[in-house]
C-alpha cells in the first residue's frame, strides 16, 4: 500500500542557491557555486574525494555551524538528509526510528504503510542492531519519506552496501520518487549510479561545480546504451579520469 | 550444484554407468564453526558461569588443607569449616541478622539517595552550561578526597549518629554514578545530535530520546561500582558510636582476635558484592536489551 503524497506548502520550492562560499580555517572549500534545481528534479552529484560535495550539502541541511562563508540558499523547509550510515538509532524501535520527532496523530499508520514501501512490513518492533546493513538503509529511507520531504539530502547513502543490494536500491529510490516526488540531491562516487538514477548529473571539482548535464535517457536505463555511454565517458573525462 | 561429490546428500554414492551400489559413505558432517580454526584461537572461549566458581572454591580448598595440616594456626586465619560453623552459629542465634539488617539499611539508603543524586547532577552537569561549570568542578575535588578524610568533618557538622553515617555513603556512592554518567552524556555521538537536528526534535525529545538512552550504559558501570562502594565506607563507619552493624562485628572480633568473625564478616562482604553485580548486571541487560547483534 503506497500513501497518497501529501500537497504540502512548498512542494513547488525549486532550491536556488547564489554565490555559496564555504571554508575551513581560512581554506575555500565551495568556490561562488550558484546552481538552481527545479522541484521536483533528481540531481546527482560526483566529483573527486574532498572536493566539496558534503560540504554543500551540509549547507543545504543547515548543518554546518563550523563553516565560514557567505552566499544565499532558498531551499525547502521541509527536507531531510539521507546519511552515508543509516543513522538509526539503537535504542529505538524501527518504528520509533522511523518516526523520531514526528508529531502528528497519524504518524505510526504513515510510518508503516511507508515500512511496507520499502519492503519491510512487519520489521517495525525489531532492534536495528538486528538488521542487515541493507535492511538499515531502508529504515532510514522510510524515515526520510515518512516526513513526505520536499527535498531529499542523500550523502552517498548506498556507499556502505554490497553491490547487489545496492542495485535493489536504485530500483526503490527510483520507484518511491517517481510516487512521492520529492526533489532530490545525490551525492554519489558511483558515475552508473548517478547515470541510471538523475534526471541531471553535476560534477564537482575543487570547490566549484565543472560539469552540469541532463541525462535524457528513457528508463529503465541500460549500460550498453550509446547515449548512456557518451555521458559516461563525458563525466569520466570532467573527474579526469581516462578509461 | 550435485555435481561435487562432497555435498551429495545421501548416504550412498551411486555408479551411475553400473548402476551398482558401492560402498556406503558416510553422511555429510560439518565440523563445528570454532573447529575450522587453525592453531590457538586468538581470543579464549566463553566459560560457563560455574566455571568462574573455580578460583575461589580452588582457594577454600588450599586454605581448608593449610588449616588441617596446622600450618595456618587459627590466631592468624580460622580454617574455612570454624567460620563455617562460627557464622552458621551467629546467624541462627538472631545475632547475624541483627547486625546485617543494621548496615544493610545503612548501606542501600546511601546507595539509594547517592545514586539518584549523582544521576541528577551528572544530568544538570552534562546538558546545561551552568550546571556543568558549577558542579563538575566539586565532584571532581570531592574524587580527589579520600572518603574517610570527611568523617572528621562530619561528626563536627553533623554528629556522630545515623545521619553522619549515611551522607558518608551517600558522597562517596554519588562520585561513580556521576563520573560515569556524565562522561556518557558528553561522549553523546555527533552523528545522533545532527540527525537529531534534521528530524527537528526539540530540546526536550533530545533528551529524552537521544541523551538520556544515550547515557544509559555508563550510569550502568557507574551503578555496579556503587553497589560495592556503599559497602566499603561502612566498615570504618561502624566503628563509630554504634552497637550495631557487620563494621561493628569485625572490629570487636578484631579486640578480642576472633579472627573467624572476622572472616565471617569478609564473607558476607564478598556474597553480597557479588550478588549486587549479578542483580545490577541483569538490570543492564534489560535495560540495554537493544544491544543484542546479528551473530551473537
Ligand atoms: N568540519 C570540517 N572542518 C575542517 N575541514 C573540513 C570540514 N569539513 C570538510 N572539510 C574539508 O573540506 C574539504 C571538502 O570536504 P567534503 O567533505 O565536502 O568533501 P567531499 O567532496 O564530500 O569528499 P568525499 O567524496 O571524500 O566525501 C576537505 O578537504 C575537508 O577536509
Ligand atoms: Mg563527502
């Protein structure tokens, strides 16, 4: 059973950000980076290690106090951050993991109808300690959708998990976005990841964002493809690496 | 996946081209998961619970022979059978439950209000700014002050009665419970305050959710080491203005070198530490039952 999206106020938000500067100890991490996303748009991001990809995302969360700079965001208020770990926490249920912080009276039949989303109906008394790495991973992504974000953070969220696993993933995030039509920022390593989940990919480098393209590829989207190779060797060619 | 002779279920193997049985193998065994390690295993196998028993039980014996063969003179430490006796004397005359009844409340009425009022504190100090420059400062001088160097102090303040007896307790039982908790609470993992930020959870549901369950394993540790220290000031306690106590026992016994009452109270020291751990350890595992991994 799959909720019915919620119109929320702000749905409609593209995020906007101008001039972003960001720096650690006098270090320029983001460089004057200004990018729009549309609502509703699945944009990937990759570049090298260090180069800044977290960074803008945790200015994006509002989670980054320690950081100088300058530079506006208009962004979603109603958004929320996908980690590298899934972040449960131990002492909670799945259930109560799922709806930490949540307050509305419908907040537990919302949070299972999503565990169901995400193929783990029935799990919600478990320990997360008890769950595969996967199955943590999809706890965490039915806590992120249960909020019915406008906006979706994802900082290589797949990065943890075996290669099999993570292409099961690729097919729910690509199944539950095209149902709960958040806006959506993945960070990722993976360059197929990014090709065969984004609607645009962006390639970041030292701070400033070098490569920005729309992948106009149907779905499901196959490797073999020519178009899917082009834009491969493409983003390959702006991280600087040669196959 | 049949084609590898070593996982053919049954227990025959069949010549297919002959269609003749040969002889019969036996049937597939796996060898325990432990076994399939070469050499010493690098971390010692769990023992089981009564296995612990053997060191001490291992020393009643040496110490029982010693006695026997009059190498231990009862004047320097009574064989392990008189403090039997001696003990199974005392608490059937009424004398034993009288004094143990006597430290006991002593002992846990200190540990109770010790106990809750380290957690307090440790609390105030570990989430508020004020409560952390005011308090933790104290604790810690009060760490670096034997316990038995206040009771000078004590009596001049509070006397020589009850109450003296249990504020003793009470400070020396809150500085483990306080250490211990607090150190959890400031070691809280920063991935939980962020994810605590970005699911909006307001300062209360922080603590309630994150900080406090957070904390709980090191008010845990802090617990166990409570539970014995209540214990230790006693001895010295009871030696003050009381008739009445299992300090009191021994250090008469000690005037008059009844060394097997002496021992009788070392005993009842002993089993009761022991059962504190085991009944503190039985909390922890309910309490912190989310603990159980995949494996374990
Ligand atoms: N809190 C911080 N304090 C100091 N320096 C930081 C901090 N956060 C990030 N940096 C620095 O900023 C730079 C960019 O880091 P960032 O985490 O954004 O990289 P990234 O592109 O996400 O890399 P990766 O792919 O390895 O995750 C790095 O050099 C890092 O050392
Ligand atoms: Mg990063």
């Amino acid at each position: 059973m799959i909720a019915e999206p919620m119109p929320a106020t702000g749905h409609d938000q593209p995020v906007r950000i101008r001039n972003l500067t960001r720096g650690f100890g006098g270090r320029v991490v983001l460089n004057d980076v200004s990018l729009d996303i549309p609502a509703g748009e699945f944009v990937a991001l990759i570049g090298k290690s260090g180069s800044g990809k977290s960074t803008l995302l945790r200015a994006l969360a509002q989670l980054d106090d320690d950081a100088e700079g300058g530079g506006t965001i208009d962004a979603p208020e109603n958004l929320s951050v996908l980690f590298q770990d899934s972040r449960l926490l131990p002492w909670h249920t799945v259930l109560e993991n799922i709806t930490l912080g949540l307050r509305s009276p419908d907040a537990r039949a919302r949070a299972l109808s999503v565990l169901e989303d995400v193929g783990l109906g029935g799990r919600q008394d478990a320990w997360p300690n008890m769950l595969s790495g996967g199955e943590q991973q999809r706890v965490a992504l039915a806590r992120s959708l249960v909020r019915r974000p406008d906006l979706i953070l994802a900082d290589e969220p797949f990065g943890a998990l075996d290669a099999l696993t993570r292409i099961r993933m690729h097919g729910l995030l690509t199944r539950l976005v095209s149902i709960y039509r958040p806006t959506v920022l993945l960070v990722t390593h993976d360059v197929d990841e990014a090709l065969s989940l984004a609607d645009r990919v962006m390639v970041m480098g030292e701070g400033e964002i070098v490569l920005d393209r729309r992948v106009g590829l149907a779905r499901p989207r196959v490797k073999t493809d020519g178009a899917f190779a082009d834009l491969r060797a493409a983003l390959l060619g702006a991280l600087g690496v040669d196959e | 996946m049949t084609d590898h002779a070593n996982i053919e279920p049954a227990g025959f193997l069949v010549d297919r081209t002959s269609q003749r049985r040969l002889r019969p193998t036996p049937a597939l065994r796996f060898a325990p998961a432990s076994g399939r390690q070469r050499g010493r295993p690098l971390v010692p196998r769990k023992i089981s619970p009564a296995a612990l028993l053997f060191g001490p039980l291992a020393m009643v014996a040496v110490w029982q022979l010693s006695s026997s063969l009059g190498w231990l003179p009862e004047n320097i430490l009574a064989a392990p059978a008189t403090v039997l006796s001696v003990g199974t004397g005392l608490a059937a005359d009424g004398t034993l439950g009288k004094h143990f009844l006597a430290s006991a409340t002593r002992a846990y009425l200190g540990l109770a209000v010790g106990v809750a009022l380290g957690l307090v504190l440790a609390l105030l100090s570990g989430l508020t700014r004020v409560g952390e420059a005011s308090i933790d400062g104290l604790v810690q001088i009060k760490r670096a002050v034997p316990t038995l160097a206040l009771i000078p102090l004590a009596i001049l303040w509070l006397g020589i009665g009850e109450v003296m007896k249990i504020t003793i307790i009470v400070t020396s039982v809150l500085v483990p419970v306080y250490i211990n908790t607090h150190a959890a609470l400031r070691g809280i993992d920063m991935r939980y305050v962020e994810l605590a930020r970005t699911t909006g959870l307001t300062h209360r549901e922080f603590i309630r959710q994150v900080a406090i369950p957070g904390a709980l394993p090191g008010f845990f540790t802090g617990l166990r080491l409570a539970v014995t220290t209540c214990w230790t000031a006693l001895v010295v306690l009871e030696q003050i203005n009381t008739t009445k106590g299992i300090g009191y026992l021994m250090s008469r016994a000690r005037d008059y070198g009844q060394t097997e009452i002496i021992v009788v109270g070392l005993v009842i020291y002993a089993v009761l530490g022991l059962l504190s751990d085991a009944l503190v350890r039985l909390l922890e595992n309910r309490a912190l039952s989310y603990r159980k991994v995949i494996g374990t």
